[in-house]
C-alpha cells in the first residue's frame, strides 16, 4: 500500500479554539508528523515556542523535516506525552496551550513492518515505541484465554471476544501466530459470514484491543490528563482528540470532575467532529472528536 500523507484532524477546529496568539508557548504531546505543530507555531510566531512529543522515532523524524523551518522555536522530545513535566524545561517560559492527538498517523499505519493494519502483511508488533518489551504477538501467543477475551471486550468493545480469543488459542497450538494477515484469517474463521461483511471490518476491534494494551493507551491517557492542567498556565486551553468511545469517555469524565472542583472551564459542551468537507478529503477523521477545557 503506498503511504499517504499524513493530514492532522480538526486543524481548523484545533487551532480556533486553542485561541492562540503571537508569542505564546504551546505543548503538542503527540506530535506526530507536526501539521498541528506547525499550524499552532505559524499563529504564535514570532516568539512563540512548542515542545513536541512523541514516542515514535519515525513520527518525530518526519516532524523534524515538518518543522525544520521553525529553528529553535520548535523543541522536540522523544518522550510518552504522560511525563510532559518531567521534560519541560523551567526555561521554556509559560504554557498557554497544550494539545493531545490520539490518533495514530498514517506513518505507522501505513508502514507494514509496523503491524498496525489489518490489511497489509507484517509482524505483530504494534510498538509506538520499539524499544518497548511488550508487542502483539507476546500478548496473541502468551496470554491466557481470559486475559485474550477481557481485553477485546474491554479495548476493542467486541461482542465475539471470547470466541476469537479461543480461535486464536487454539491456533497457536498448532502453530505460533507472528503475522498481520495470519491473525486476520483467524478471526475470520471465529465469526460468522453475516459479521465478516458488516460495515466496519471484522478484524477491527481486536486490532484496536491489542494495540491498545501494547501502548498501555488508557492507562497513559488517564496518567497524562491532570498533568497538562497543572502544566498549563492560567487561562491556558487544553485540546483533546479522540478516536473511539473509550477515550472520549476518559476526557470526558476527567474535564467534568475537573470543572466540578473548580480547576477548569468547559469550553465544548459537547465534542467537536470533522466536516463533512474534512470526512470527504480523509475518511479516517470520521470518528475523530474534540474536547477542550480552559485552566481556571
């Protein structure tokens, strides 16, 4: 499959309600490509600055080439966006505005030997991080049957979770499970034709799952979100992006009990999407919703 170029979502969403202005300091924790980072650092020059984050050393190559342009006003780290605080320097000045994008970019999904799709053979892998102990195919070919079915259900929101968990360990017996497609064919063979030609593809939510609890996604989602608020300065604006039910219900969550203790306002009572325009010219910002709060 030839890669696509990366377009950020919700840009224009993104950019009108972070409110930015010249010289103000931004956080983009998941810097991806940088088409965020390099629209917020055209509406804060000329002074202002951005630290980038990502895990992923191919995403931050890519925004190194992004952002080349911008010199010393763009900093960035390979770090988890949880530990923001660890890594930014009491030199950097204020933070007015701070970003986290949860999608994951064209560059993995795009990149076979990535194991991110469903639709290209590669090794299970699913490392934003590939220097992390755990990939898929740890958890595929060594998990118990219960553990296999909890997180499908629980990270994928599949319905079949136990009868694909027990296909998939029944086949490992007969043989270790180390590709892409490999997995694809036995999920296949777990459900019933009516479900393999549904609309959203059938292999879906179980890649969803495992990429999920190979990142340990949540769990650093819900580390990372009280974080950016202690971060941010006065007046300052958080924007989330979320793809799924799972983390739009953390952010949720997290900004209403924020807001209830006084430490932000709501500034979307309900979550932005993509127009129909965006959805046209990228169909994977479909599910893409935004949610942004501003520090008290």
């Amino acid at each position: 499959m030839a890669a696509q170029q990366h377009i950020p979502v919700l840009l224009k969403e993104v950019i009108e309600q972070l409110a930015l202005k010249p010289g103000m300091n931004a956080v983009d924790g998941t810097v991806g490509a940088g088409g965020h980072s390099a629209s917020i650092l055209d509406r804060t020059a000329p002074g202002g600055r951005l630290l980038g984050l990502d895990l992923d050393e191919a995403a931050l190559d890519s925004a190194r080439s992004t952002l080349g342009r911008y010199g010393s006003r763009a900093m960035l780290v390979r770090e988890n966006y949880k530990n923001v605080r660890r890594v930014l320097q009491p030199d950097f000045g204020p933070v007015q505005a701070a970003l986290i994008d949860l999608g994951f970019s064209s560059i993995e999904i795009d990149d076979a030997t990535r194991g991110f799709s469903f639709r290209a053979d590669g090794p299970l892998d699913m490392r934003y991080d590939g220097s992390a102990e755990l990939d898929a195919a740890t958890i595929v070919n060594s998990w118990s049957l219960d553990d296999l079915a909890g997180i499908l259900w629980e990270f994928g929101e599949e319905r079949l979770a136990r009868r694909i968990a027990a296909a998939i360990v029944k086949a490992r017996r007969e043989q270790t499970i180390i590709g892409t497609l490999q997995l694809v064919a036995i999920i296949a063979g777990a459900v019933p034709a009516a479900y393999r030609r549904g609309r959203i593809h059938f292999a879906t939510r179980t890649f969803q799952a495992l990429r999920i609890a190979v990142n340990d996604e949540l769990g650093n989602l819900s580390a990372a979100l009280p974080e950016y608020v202690e971060m941010l300065q006065s007046g300052g604006r958080l924007a989330v992006i979320t793809f799924h039910s799972l983390e739009d219900r953390i952010v949720k969550h997290f900004f209403k009990t924020a807001a209830d203790q006084g430490k932000v306002e709501i500034l979307t009572k309900k979550p932005l999407g993509p127009s129909e325009e965006e959805i046209a010219s990228n169909p994977r910002a479909r599910s893409a919703k935004l949610r942004v709060a501003q520090k008290i």
